[in-house]
C-alpha cells in the first residue's frame, strides 16, 4: 500500500485533506471520502489524490 495526500476540492479550492494508505489512487479517494468516485470532467466538487512517493497527481469526481 502507498501513501496518498486525498484533497476534497471546491474549484480550485481545497476544503479538507486526509493522508491515506491504499492500493490505488482511486481507491484512497473512496477510503478518504466514504463515497464512490469516477474520473473527473468539469465538475466543481471534485477530489485531487496525490501519489506522495512520485508526486503524481490525479482528479475524480464523486459518482
């Protein structure tokens, strides 16, 4: 399991963040956030998911 910086974000706004260990960048956003994501559009709530040991970002949206 890695480590992953979980950002719930309104625009380009962070309104909180929890560091958690998952398999996969998706499934720390769903341990995170208690719901279920899918890749993200153009939504205005949305979650940033950042890989701390590669420093690779990643966006879902809450399905």
């Amino acid at each position: 399991m890695k480590p992953y910086k979980v950002e719930v974000m309104s625009g380009d706004v962070a309104t909180s963040y929890k560091v958690v260990s998952a398999d996969t960048p998706s499934g720390a956003a769903t341990k995170a956030t208690g719901r279920a994501v899918r890749d993200r559009r153009s939504e205005i709530h949305w979650v940033r998911v950042t890989d701390e040991d590669e420093r690779v970002v990643f966006k879902y949206a809450f399905s």
